[in-house]
C-alpha cells in the first residue's frame, strides 16, 4: 500500500485492511488525527499513483459550546449545591490543574478543595460572596472550611464530549466527557462538573 499523508500533521491511530479479497488488498484504510481533533480516512487506491483519496470526514471529537444560555434549554434543570470544603488562599499567582483543565488565578483568590478531592480556583469576589465560614476558629480570609452558600443554579447534563469557555468572554477552556454537566452560574458564567461529583454535591432545586 501507498499510503502518502501530510508531514507533522497527523498521527496514525489504526490501520486494518477494507476486504480479504485478493484482488482488493491495494485498497487498505488509515484512520489518521489530526492537530485539531478531526479524524479522516485516506485509501490508496493505486499503488503506481501514490494518491490518497479522502474517505470520510467525522466530526471532531469535542463539541465546542458557545454563547449558552440554559434559562432557554429545555434540558436544563435548575439545581442547588451543598458541600462543605477546605480553603486555601493564593500568595502569587499560578495555575492549579483541575480534573476539566487549567484554573489560573491571582493572588487573593480561593483555591478549594471540594469534599470529593476535586480541586478549583474562584476569584476572591466571588468566593466572599458565595461562601462563609464553617469553622468558627479562623476569620473569613484565612486559610480553613468554608461552606457554600446555598444558590439555585442551572445545569445540563452532556451526551458527547465538549469544551467550554469559562466565561462568554474567554478565559481558561474547560472540558468534559459524555455523562459530565455544564454548569450556568450567571449569564455568561460557566463551570463543568463531572457527573460522579454532581451526583453526590447537586440536588435539585425545590
């Protein structure tokens, strides 16, 4: 087989013959990926020609969400969460690696420790404003157990895997797998929740 792909482009995933046919075997599939999630099947079809033709063109693995706005998916469900969780306040700023992909903060911001061993980053606004203190030896901006407040928020749960912006506009790109929820905090205010740990924190809101 003759088999002629772009250079630096793609990587092989897997290669099997179409047909035992003898008189076919010069016709042979590629699945190849490319830098930017697409997959494509190339055949060469004839082995003096060197030419590969183009089989088929799946979509990307990821669906990339944009411009949500669950208020107006009826698959959404509005939820209410409920954990404890230990605290720690950024000295600099850096980068904490969640589970849906980079957080990066500032100094000042909360980096959190949920009750299931995920971690995240929220800003200090917005950590004053969504949680308080459960641990009545420490003072609200030291280092401790805090507890969220409790807020309706809208979520919906994904079939496919995706990526999402953490705010509308921009910031770090979170990803989820089949099964994972998108959260909706506020317009334009985004989060992704796998669905082990929204199980055991999420419930319904009343």
């Amino acid at each position: 087989m003759n088999l002629r792909v772009e250079p630096a482009i793609f990587r092989l995933c897997n290669y099997a013959p179409l047909t035992d046919d003898p008189r076919h075997r010069p016709l042979q599939k590629m699945r190849l990926s490319d830098a930017s999630g697409m997959m494509r099947v190339y055949a060469a079809e004839h082995l003096n020609s060197g030419a590969a033709a183009p089989l088929f063109m799946p979509a990307r693995f990821m669906t990339d969400l944009k411009n949500l706005d669950l208020s107006q998916d009826v698959n959404a469900c509005r939820v209410v969460k409920d954990e404890t969780v230990s605290v720690e306040f950024a000295a600099s700023e850096g980068e904490l690696m969640s589970l849906e992909g980079p957080n990066r903060y500032v100094r000042g911001d909360a980096l959190i420790t949920g009750s299931t061993g995920d971690r995240w980053v929220v800003s200090r606004e917005r950590f004053d404003a969504k949680y308080v203190l459960a641990d009545a030896a420490v003072s609200h901006g030291e280092a401790g157990t805090y507890r969220n407040r409790p807020a309706v928020v809208l979520a919906k749960q994904m079939h496919e895997a995706f990526t999402l912006a953490r705010s509308a506009n921009g910031g770090d790109v979170l990803r989820g797998a089949a099964g994972d929820w998108v959260m909706q905090y506020a317009p334009g205010d985004y989060g992704v929740v796998q669905a082990a740990r929204f199980a055991k924190v999420y419930r319904l809101a009343s």
